[in-house]
C-alpha cells in the first residue's frame, strides 16, 4: 500500500496531459494567411469581425465544450473563464449580432474541419500541427 501511495504522489508532480502542451492559433496553409496579432485573433473569435487581413472570410473552429484546451485558450486570449465565454456568446447570439465560432464534438473534427475550409482557423495543442495547417499566432508566448 506504501508503494500505491508513493507512486500516487510522484504521479502528482506531472503536468496533465491536456494542458501540457502549448496552444497555437493554425490556419487552414491554403489560405494563405501568414501571423495574426492577438487583436486580430480576439476579433475573430469573439466574433467582431471575421475576416483575415486578404480579405479571405475566416471561419472560426472552437474546440468541443469541457475541452480543457478550450478553456486554456480563452484565459490565454482574453483572460475569461468558460461561464464569462458563455455569457457573452449568449448575449451577443440573443441580440442577433453574430454567431459564435463553429462547435465540434471532439478534436479530431477540428482538424478535419480545418484541413476541409480554405478560411478554417482554430486553435490546437501543437503537437497536432502538420502540413495541412499553419500556425498564426501562439497565446502562450504573446502575453
């Protein structure tokens, strides 16, 4: 029982899987869109203005609701917990302004949705990049 006990408390020193790794900002390579400032990422998924600086119409992916990545990358954006996300998307949705980013049911469907949409942009763990995406902004080193 002492070893359980002592591997319990090793395995609580490790950083969670599902927060380990750094979130990036990718947008679909064929797009054509190079870095995005933090201001420019925040209008296109807080919905104010959804269009990337060629003019390509941006089409926003969120990661699926309970996604600890989710989470992670509205406090790194723009300093909001998932209940302040909500709140402002269900105002802004009752007021008919505009419509939230796109949800998903898992992250596979994210790179799936991304890799399918020339104006595809999402955020992803970064070991999930590969040929198909480019990355266009990294909350985790524009603080």
């Amino acid at each position: 029982m002492k070893l359980f006990a002592r591997i319990l408390a090793l395995l609580s020193f490790l950083p969670c899987a599902a927060g380990a790794g750094e979130v990036v900002v990718v947008a679909n390579a064929a797009s054509g869109v190079g870095r995005l400032s933090r201001e420019q990422v925040v209008n296109i998924f807080l919905g104010r203005f959804r269009q990337f600086p060629s003019g390509l119409p941006a089409e926003p992916i969120d990661q699926p609701d309970g996604s600890p990545l989710k989470a992670r990358f509205y406090r790194l954006l723009v300093d909001k917990d998932m209940a302040e996300i909500n709140a402002y998307w269900a105002r802004l949705v009752f007021s008919g302004r505009t419509l939230p980013p796109l949800k998903t049911e898992n992250s596979g469907e994210v790179l799936h949705l991304l890799a399918s949409r020339k104006g595809g942009i999402a955020y992803v763990d970064r070991a999930s990049v590969d040929q198909r995406l480019t990355i266009v902004f990294s909350p985790d080193h524009d603080q």
